[in-house]
C-alpha cells in the first residue's frame, strides 16, 4: 500500500513537469495588470493597510518609549523610520492613481490598536512588545516579502529598502524580550494566545484583495511564520515553547 | 557543521513524527497548515568519523510531504526554505536528501538564489549524487558475486541511464568493472544518443528488450506505475539494485533467485546516537543513511566546503574515487544483501 502510494507520487511529479516547466517560465512575466480597475480597487484596501500599520507603528513606537525612558533615543528613531515607510507607501497608491481607503484599515487594526492601547495602559510592556515589534512587524515584512515578487517597479523598489527597515524593528522587540525572558516569558504565552489569533483573522480578512494583487494566501501565511519562528527562537524559546505558542494560529 | 534536508515519506508519517518532535501546532494540522509550515531544524548531531575526528551536524525537515508535489509552488518554497534555513544557521555542507534535490532539479530552483535577505550560496549545497553513484556501482560489484554472477560475463541493465545518477553508474560500469555488456534505458533518447557517444560503448535498448537480458539491473529512474513485469522472463539469478527514489522495488519483484537491494544506502561503523533517520526509515537507523546525506558528512570530515555533486551530468570518476575512498576511510560501507536476508519466494 505504502510503496503503490509513492509511485503514485513519483508519477505526480513526472505528469506535472510540463505544467511546472511552463509556470517556471512565465515566473517573471507573471506580474498583474497594475491598471485595470479590480487591480486598483483591491490595491484601494491593501495599500490603505500598509499606510495605517506603518502609522501605527510610528505611534506604538513612541507609545512603548513612554515605558522605557531610557530607550527613547531609539524608539524616536524607529518611529521616524515608519513615517518615511508610510510616505513611501502612500506614494505608491498616488504612483498607480488609487486612493487609499482609510477608514476600511483604521477599522482593519481597530481590534489590534485596542489591545494594545489597553496593554499601554497598564505598562505590560511585554505585550506592546510582542502586538508592535513581533506580530505586526512579522506581518509587515512577511507581507512586503511576498509583495516584492508581484509589485509594480516603483512599488518593489520602495517595498526592499522598507524591508530591510523592518527587519531592523522586528530585531529591536526581540533584543528586549531576550534579556529579559526570564521575567516576560508567561506574559509573553498569554499576550501571543490573545493576539496572534487576530493576526491570522486579519490575514483571512485580507487574502482576497491580496490575490488579486497576485499576493497568494498560503504564501503570506508561510513567510509570517518564518519570521514569526523566526524571532521566536532567537528570543531563546524552544522548539516545544514555539509550537505552543504557535498553536495559537490554527485554532 | 554539516547539514541534511530531509522530509517524511508521506503525510500520515509526517504528522506522526511532529506530534512525537512536540511539533503539536503541525501534528494537528491539515496539509494547508503544512504548506504554511517553516522548516524545522529538527536535531543536532556529533559524529565521530573512523579517523577520530569529530564534526557537528544538523537535521532540517523541510515540513515537505510526497502530497505536496503536485502543487509546484508549495513544493518550491519547502526545498528553498529549507537551504535558507540551512545557510542562517552557518552550516557548510547541507545535503538535499530524497525528493528534495529532485524537486530542485526538476523545478529549476537556480533562478530562486535571493530567498528574503539572504542570497543563497550554492557551493553550501550539495545532492550527494557523486556518493549515491559510487555506493551503487560497488554494491553491484561486491553483491552480484555474491548470488553466483560473474561480472566479467554479466549484462547490466541501467534503467535510468541519462540521469546524473545513471550517467555516472554507466561511466564507472564501462570503464571500472569489466562488465560484458552495458544496456541503457531511458525516456529520452537524444541525452541517450549522447552518453553513448561518450562512453564509446554501451547498447541503447528498451525497458522490455533489456529485462530478460540482464543479469543485474540498476533502476536509477522512478518506475512508472502501469508497468507489468513478469519475473518468469527475468534471468535467474538476478540482481535488482533499487537506487531510485523512493524505494519501491522489492514489491514488483518477487521470486525465487530475484535478489533485490536498496541502492544508495550506507552503513556507518558506529552508532550514530540521531533520531533522525529512525524518520527515514532505516532497518538499522543508528548506522544506515541515504548515501546522499554521508556524502555531506564526508566532505564536512574532509573540510571540502564546495557543492561537490551539483548540476547534471558532472560526475566524473576521478570525483566518484575521490569520494569513494574518503567514505571507506571515514567509516562508511555500502549495505549488501546480506542486511536483507529477504530471498523472496512466490
């Protein structure tokens, strides 16, 4: 039974070659139609997402300097980072003649933005670390990361010096949460069980005017938890502790 | 640091395997969980070659299953990840063990070198072919007089023969063992025109024309589902090396005097103390490994950091001796039928 099964495989990979063959030729020319209307009308929502997270990002950036005084140098110099991400983005829709729909992405991150005002609140900096410096910063780059392969020239170009930003953002939450393990690990499980589900909720929110974009879900999903993983392990969790938490995501 | 990417045998198994790793947010997955599912560094290993040295290595599961392979973008991402992974971790030499080097072939993964913020660097790479390749030529030599053939009057029959594996298998044949004939089998016959050309020797024929003629034949190619063979036509004894992926042979040949060994697979003098190829599913997992993934811990012992076996149809007998030898020195030896007293009768 076994064996019958992998030479049905076997023969799988065999029958797809030419399909495989014929996609891995059009890798590059397979770029949507940036000017057609269901292209800037999906774009419309997506790029309105982008310029609101990154404003929120420069906001939560100052908001998490309020709880640690001592970094605020630092903080005020992501923060600024964000707000060139968000100029760069904006340009982006101007480039294509689509106007961002603002109050669809302000009500997009309402859940998010609400969880982390009340973390503020309470200075549980541990979880305005993991919402701002891991989930959406994973979220940013996984979905920059998969944009970069199907965006319009001016976009891409844009899209990688942001990339390498954000990589930069996501590795400042990380140092913190690392030193200071020993301390912030069970808030750290509690915060990810409430939140990381609504990164996934947002995700599934978004993959249809994703694919439009040529942005596939499966894809989006895979590059957010590498990053995800990713930054995990180096905060210095173990590969039980990550799939713990990560189990947050599937249910 | 040596490396080896690795994927279960199928969705069930791997499933099983990731809720015994602790992976419980896969285990419980469907497949569309595992087609988003990162690679796993799954265990770290030392080992200690037959000279004395020591050297370190790593397991990477690359979350693919055989299912996979009809969606040709997951299966993409699951093998360039999993060399990603591989690179951030700075291991020298990984190897891409079963269907992965296959899927890296056959879906032309060079054009894919910028995975993220990382560039992959190729000569970290390698397919353990060249390794593969010499295991099966000297199974072949020491197992086929074993069941009573001779070599110098056999006829070898290499199904698969314009593949980098079977290429090499018919190279090292023609020029190193003395054999009486050498068939070639293979779907394309312009690839096939040329090795002939090359060898200056060796007899191109069909699947149905060379059975009945071999005395020991090389399966280096999958075998298509539909295929009928009747072992009455087959010469007894025979020698059936199984060096395709997977292995899957000794259920089509079955009968007295049909002796069928897995091609490809080694044995290390010394327990290993891994977990890993317990996934693989080796008779003897703490010594037996896909040639493939030694041929990384062989050039990890021999500080040889380059992508020994890459591309097709590079192999050459100097780099299969060279290989060879080191894998005899470090500790290593083809399995022989012996490890599957497994004569089988009707």
């Amino acid at each position: 039974m076994h064996n019958e099964l992998k030479i049905n495989d076997m023969q799988t990979l065999e029958s797809n070659k030419k399909t495989i063959e014929e996609s891995n030729n059009s890798i590059s020319l397979n770029l949507p139609d940036f000017t057609t209307d269901s292209y800037k009308d999906a774009y419309s929502r997506i790029n309105a997402i982008v310029i609101e997270g990154e404003q929120e990002a420069h906001d939560n950036y100052i908001s998490i300097a309020t709880l640690i005084p001592n970094e605020i140098e630092e903080l005020t110099k992501l923060a600024r980072m964000e707000m060139k991400h968000k100029k760069g983005f904006t340009a982006c829709g101007r480039n294509l003649g689509v106007e961002a729909d603002m109050e669809f992405a302000k009500k997009f991150f309402s859940k998010l933005h609400g969880n982390f005002q009340i973390a503020l609140e309470k200075g549980n900096l541990t979880t305005c670390l993991l919402i701002q410096a891991i989930l959406i910063e994973a979220f940013a780059i996984s979905a920059y990361n998969v944009y970069i392969r199907v965006a319009d020239p001016f976009a891409k170009k844009i899209t990688e010096g942001v990339v390498k930003d954000e990589y930069l953002h996501l590795n400042y939450g990380q140092e913190w949460l690392k030193e200071n393990l020993s301390t912030c690990k069970e808030e750290l499980m509690e915060a990810n069980k409430v939140n990381l589900p609504l990164i996934k909720k947002m995700l599934d929110e978004v993959a249809d005017d994703a694919s439009v974009l040529a942005m596939d879900r499966e894809e989006l999903m895979e590059e957010f938890m590498i990053a995800y993983q990713d930054t995990l392990m180096e905060i210095g969790l173990d590969n039980r502790e990550i799939a713990r938490m990560a189990m947050a995501a599937i249910v | 640091m040596f490396g080896l990417i690795g994927h279960s045998t199928s969705f069930e198994d791997a499933k099983r395997k990731a809720s015994l790793l602790g992976f419980d947010h896969i285990a419980d997955g469907d497949l569309d969980v595992w087609c988003t599912a990162p690679p796993q560094l799954v265990e770290n290993v030392e080992v200690k070659s037959a000279t004395g040295i020591s050297i370190e290595g790593s397991y990477i599961d690359s979350c693919f299953v055989p299912e996979m392979l009809s969606r040709f973008k997951t299966a993409r991402r699951k093998v360039l990840n999993a060399m990603e992974l591989a690179q951030k971790k700075g291991i020298n030499i990984t190897a891409l063990g079963g269907f992965t080097s296959i899927i890296f072939e056959n879906f032309n993964l060079l054009q894919h070198k910028q995975i993220r913020n990382t560039s992959l660097e190729w000569e970290r790479f390698t397919t353990g072919n060249t390794h593969t390749a010499w295991v099966i030529c000297k199974q072949l030599e020491i197992n086929a007089p074993r069941i009573g053939i001779d070599l110098k009057k056999a006829t070898v029959a290499v199904i698969g023969a314009t593949g980098d594996i079977g290429s090499a298998v018919c190279r090292w044949l023609i020029n190193k063992t003395g054999i009486s004939e050498l068939l070639m089998v293979a779907r394309q016959q312009e690839p096939l025109a040329l090795l002939q050309k090359e060898l200056d020797g060796g007899t191109v024929t069909s699947l149905d024309e060379a059975l009945p003629q071999a005395d020991i034949v090389v399966w280096v190619a999958s075998m298509p589902k539909t295929i009928e063979i009747d072992t009455e036509n087959l010469k007894k004894p025979c020698l059936m090396i199984d060096g395709g992926y997977p292995k899957n042979l000794d259920e089509k040949f079955q009968g007295e005097n049909i002796h069928v060994l897995k091609g490809g697979i080694v044995e290390f003098f010394n327990d290993i103390g891994w977990n890993m190829m317990e996934l693989a599913e080796m008779q003897n997992p703490q010594r037996e490994m896909f040639a493939c993934f030694a041929e990384a811990m062989i050039l990890e012992f021999e500080k040889c950091h380059t992508n020994f076996s890459w591309g097709r149809n590079n192999i050459s007998l100097e780099k299969m001796e060279f290989i060879g030898a080191a894998s005899l020195k470090h500790g290593f030896s083809a399995i022989g039928l012996d490890k599957q007293p497994k004569v089988l009768t009707v």
